[in-house]
C-alpha cells in the first residue's frame, strides 16, 4: 500500500475545492438564465444562440487546454481559468443585449473548457500519486457544489441576478486567488500511473489503440446524453404525469442528489471491485431505474426511476476520464469533449423524438443508452487497464 505525503493531501483537497466551485457557478448559470433572457429581452431563439455560443466556447476551451495542459502548466491554467470562469460569469450578469451576451458566453464557455480539463488532468495525476481511486469523490464535490449553486440561486430568486453573478464571481475569485500559493505545489505531476484501472493509451494512440479512445469518448456521451436528459426533461415528465409543481422540481434533484451519493461511495467500490464491474453494475441498474419510472407512469415510480438513474450512473464519467488519464491531456480533452457533445445534444434529440412518439417513448433513448455502456464499458475499460 503506497503512503500517501502530505502534499497529496493538500492536492486533493485543493482540487475538491476546485470541482466544488465549478459545480456552484454552473448551476448559478443554469438556474438564473431565464432572468438573463428577460433582462436582454431575448426572444427564445436568442437564448438558444446564448446557450449555443457557450457550447462552442466550451468545445473550443476543452480542446485548447487539452493542449496545453502538461504537468508544469496545470497551476497556472487551474488560477487562470478559474479567474477567467468568474470573470466571465460577472460579465454575462452584466449583459443587456444580445451581441454582449454572445461575447460573454462565448468567452464563459472557452474558460469553462479550458479550466475542466485542466482539473481532469490535475485530478488523474493525484490520484496516481494516491494509488488508489480518488475520481470519482472528486466528481461527487462537483455534484454537491451544483446542489448549493442551485440552492443558493432558489434563495436568491428576488434578487437581481446580475448581482448574485457578481457576488458569486467575486467571491470564488478571492478563493482562487487565495489558493494560488497551494495551486503551485500542486503535486502527482512526476508519479507513475496507477497499478489499477489506470489506461494504457498512449498520449498519441497507434491505429491498434485508436478504437479505445473512441469507445471511451462514445460512452462518454452515452452517459452524458443521460444527465442532460435528467436536467431538461425529467421535471417535464413528472408534469405529464400530473405530478404538482413540486413534485416535479423534486425530480432533477433527487437525481442529482443520486449521483452525489452514488459518486461518494463510487471510490471504495472501485478500489473493492474494480472499474470495469461497478461501472456495469451502475449501468444496468441505471438502464432499469429509468425504464421502470418510464414505464411505470406514476409518480412515485418516475421519482425512484430519476433518483436509481442518477445513482447507476454516478462512477461512469469518473472512470471513463480516469481511462483515458493515462493518454495524457488530449486525451481527457476528447473523452470530455465528446461527452459535453451528447449532454448537449441529447435533450434536443430526445425532444424530436418525443414530437415524432410521445415523451415516455422518447426517454426510453437514455435508458438503452444506459444498456449499452452496461454491454460495452466492461470490455473497454478492461482494455485499458494494465
């Protein structure tokens, strides 16, 4: 058993930190955009174009960093994206027009990348210093901090958004600045990769390795098709069910709570059984929760169907990027990238298949998905494990 120092330590806790507050601004962002639209007076296919600029930055950010993001310069893209995140976050609060908004976006969403990557790179190489699986705890304070941004923005509703963007930005950029002394010892830059469920690729695959980048990245935004599913129908569903108003906000966060839960425990269990089986495990366990809620057609059961969703899924981003870890930055930054593609797509997807059939039809989508990472997740991370 390796022992950890503690400068590893201060690693993890620093990069919990991390997660935690990037969790906070992205649900800040998410839960007040419809004040956006209405204090620019955006019509909703000018929210749509918002929400797009984003998506591109963010493609754009996860694709530079995976660049750059080498041992020595993941300090200073951790400090710089994380003041760039709350800048821009400030400046979208401030928008009034819809070609400020698109700039601030734009720029929001290419800081977001750049500092996702950077704390995925940083996260895989403190878990090897750590030699065991650290990931998926460090998801779950990602998981949490969504929670508490989302709390924070429900308590904060009569207030002007502009200012809980300013309050927010401000206040985790005086943590990063704060940071900066502990960000540059960051640590696990010159430690071997992990004995288990570490990847083999390597940092430019050969053809023969070529398909396992490419199975990571597909379950990738199998799984991610699921979450963006969970936050933009799944209140919608209990809705058709005649669910009350509460009900159906309940929904997205007992899925969410799920997850965090699911990712709180997610390491011991891989640590126990290994990657490729508790990943398979969630799979089909996720694949039945939201079938039966689906199928089901109560409330009751749709609740359960969402929370058993997220709860199944909650290891299987954690250990696709610790997989694709060990093939360096791209890596991570291809995996991730084709992840966000399905969390984006995904919701849009199920929303014309649901006006072609009908919105439980349409929802079993990320249920066979779910199925497919159970059939393939296995054989694939077992691929990449030495």
């Amino acid at each position: 058993m390796s022992v950890v120092s503690a400068a590893d330590r201060h690693s993890r806790v620093l990069l919990t930190g991390y997660f935690l507050g990037l969790g906070a601004i992205m649900a800040v962002w998410g839960a007040r955009m419809p004040a956006v639209q209405q204090a620019a007076h955006l019509s909703t296919a000018g929210l749509a174009l918002v929400l797009l600029a984003a998506a591109v930055g963010m493609v754009a950010g996860l694709q530079l960093g995976g660049r750059y993001a080498r041992p020595e310069r993941l300090p200073t893209l951790l400090t710089t994206g994380s003041l760039a995140l709350t800048g821009c976050l400030v400046l979208v609060g401030q928008g009034e027009s819809l070609s400020a908004l698109l700039a601030a976006a734009l720029a929001f969403g290419l800081a977001h990348g750049i500092l996702d990557v950077a704390a995925n790179t940083a996260a895989v190489r403190c878990q090897n210093a750590f030699g065991r699986p650290i990931m998926s705890g460090l998801h779950a304070a990602y998981s949490l901090g969504a929670l508490a941004g989302a709390a924070l923005a429900a308590l904060t509703a009569r207030a002007p958004h502009s200012t809980l963007f300013t309050a927010t930005g401000a206040l985790l950029a005086v943590v990063a600045v704060a940071a900066v002394p502990v960000t540059r010892r960051l640590s696990g830059a010159d430690r071997p990769a992990m004995r288990a469920d570490a990847g083999k690729l390597p940092l430019v695959p050969s053809p023969g390795k070529l398909w396992l980048l490419a199975a990571l990245a597909a379950l990738a935004a199998a799984s991610l098709l699921g979450e963006g599913a969970a936050a933009d129908w799944a209140a919608v569903h209990l809705h058709t069910l005649g669910a009350p108003t509460a009900a159906s906000a309940t929904a997205f966060a007992l899925y969410s709570a799920a997850m965090a839960a699911g990712r709180l425990t997610g390491d011991r269990l891989t640590a126990a059984f290994g990657a490729p089986t508790v990943v398979r495990a969630g799979a089909v366990l996720a694949t039945a929760g939201l079938t039966i809620g689906v199928i089901g057609s109560s409330t009751p059961l749709a609740l359960a169907g969402w929370a058993v969703f997220g709860l199944g899924l909650s290891t299987t981003v954690p250990s696709l990027i610790t997989a694709a870890g060990a093939g360096g930055p791209r890596a991570v930054a291809t995996v991730t990238a084709t992840g966000y593609l399905g969390l984006l797509a995904g919701p849009a997807l199920i929303g014309a298949l649901a006006s072609a059939t009908t919105l439980p039809t349409a929802l079993l989508l990320p249920a066979l998905l779910a199925a497919a990472v159970a059939a393939l997740a296995h054989r694939t991370l077992e691929n990449t494990t030495p």
